[in-house]
C-alpha cells in the first residue's frame, strides 16, 4: 500500500475541514491513509499527492463525493440512546399530538440532520406508529407528520433510501417484534415495509450550507455528528438550527455531547430520560 505522507496527510486534513468542516487531529493519518487506498487505486493515482491534485483541479467530477464517502463516519444503530426516545415519547410526542388535534392540516415536521444509513429517522416512524396504535389515537396519523433526512454522504443515503438490512445491523437495538412488524424478510435480508419507507425524504446536504430552505421544524436530530466537527463549524451549525427550529420545537444531541457554544442559542431542557434543547426566546 502506498504511503500517505505527513505533507500529504496535513493537505488532506485542510482539504476536509474545509470541504465537511470534519476535523481531523494527527492521530488520524493511517485511518486516512486505509480508508483511501482503494480510491487511489481505483483513480489510477500513484500516490497521494495526484489524488489530492486530483481534488483541487476538479478534473473527475466524481472525486470529492468519494473522498467524502471515504472519510465520513457512519455509526448508527436502532434507537440509539434510549433516553431520546423517552424524551419524545413522554415530551415531545403527547405536545404535537395536541398540536395537531387543535390545528389540522398542519404537518409536524421532523429533520434527522446525519442521517447515515436511516436507522435514526426509521426508528422516529415506527416509535410514532408504535405510540399512535399503543394509545389508540384515530384521530391522528403517521400522515401528520413529515419527514426528513439528510447525510453528506451520498452512499449511506443510497442504503437509507433501500431500507434493506442484514442480519446483523436488524438486531442492532431493534426488538424482535417490531422487526417483524415493520419489516419483510428478503432471503438473509430485512426490508422496511414500503408504507413506512416512502414517509422519509432522504436528500444529500452538507452542514456548512445554509438551513434556510429546509423550511421550520419541530424536532431536529443532530445527534453524534458534532463530535467530527471544527469549533467553529459547530458554533455555526447551532446558530443556523437556532433559526430553523420552532419555538416550540425540540433539538436533540447525542447523549454524551456537550457543548458550551449551544447557550449562546439553546435552552437546556433536563429530565430524568435526558437532556433537550429549546431555542432561547432572544434567538425565536
């Protein structure tokens, strides 16, 4: 395997902060270096130095989304972090439900901001499918909702998208049941039923770019994502959430991540599940 040098190493960590705002501390070389080889290769590059004159010069469209690939970090299971999903079940959830009893015809409108390979914002559909039939609510729907979820990375959004599992990411924090209930087995394959597959809308999206467009929410998910990010990428990214999130709307990080650049913006929120935020009123 072609060596990737410190020089080449300390152009790679500027390329990506600047191109995903990811930061990349020294220790990080051989996991750069591992995690490209095959992309070398696959470029026909002799070394790392055309691969990265390869980026800079634009000269394969195709480049950069493979790099990016490459690098971005994935991990993801089934309801991660329980006490989230506490917090929406026993917060978040019986608020909206009264919210849209009071207002038809007003979506609820839910962001899942990293949503790797789909298992947050799946969980999201069955967990208010689960609540609704659990507490036989008629009167509202899985309709009232409206969700949305994007990742840099445009392979884990190809997966997202399939909605098709094997065997060992299924039982990653998934209950047997719901997995039976929610999915079809495809030969060695679990496959998320259509009906709750088509509700999500999966779009590729990089973080340092404007939120504007994506219109208000109600719950944003940027969970576990932060931690790969500058300190000012991170400071940016709760101000624009500041101005996308409803008033009343719940921001959830992930469940070991602090950051003192969010009271600037956020409201700590504690409950005995967790902790969430809610834009600050000078912020609304």
């Amino acid at each position: 395997m072609v060596a990737l040098s410190k020089q080449e190493y300390y152009l790679f960590q500027h390329y990506i902060a600047r191109k995903c705002g990811i930061k990349l501390d020294d220790t990080k070389a051989y996991l750069v270096e591992s995690r490209l080889a095959k992309l070398l290769i696959d470029s026909k590059c002799e070394n790392f130095s055309e691969l990265l004159l390869l980026l800079e010069t634009n000269s394969d469209a195709n480049i950069e989304i493979k790099v990016i690939d490459a690098i971005t970090t994935n991990e993801t299971y089934w309801f991660r972090d329980p006490g989230s999903w506490k917090i929406i079940t026993e917060e978040w959830l019986p608020q909206k439900i009264t919210e849209i009893k009071k207002r038809k015809n007003v979506k609820i409108r839910v962001w899942s901001a990293a949503a790797s390979t789909g298992q947050e914002i799946y969980s999201l559909v069955i967990l208010i499918s689960e609540y609704l039939k659990n507490n036989e609510i008629s009167d509202v729907s899985i309709d009232d909702f409206e969700f949305i979820a994007t990742d840099i990375s445009t392979h884990v959004l190809t997966i997202a998208r399939r909605g098709r599992y094997d065997p060992i990411t299924i039982m990653r924090g998934l209950k047997a049941d719901l997995r039976d209930a929610y999915f079809d087995r495809e030969r060695t394959a679990w496959v998320l039923k259509e009906e709750y597959r088509k509700r999500v809308r999966f779009e590729q999206f990089n973080l340092q770019n404007s939120f504007i467009f994506w219109g208000k929410f109600d719950l944003i998910f940027c969970r576990n994502v932060l931690i790969y990010f500058t300190d000012a990428l991170r400071s940016e990214v709760f101000e624009k959430a500041a101005h996308v999130l409803k008033p009343e709307g719940f921001l959830l990080i992930g469940a070991a991540e602090i950051y003192y650049s969010m009271e600037d913006y956020f409201q700590k929120n504690i409950t005995s599940y967790g902790t969430y935020f809610k834009v600050k009123e000078a912020t609304k």
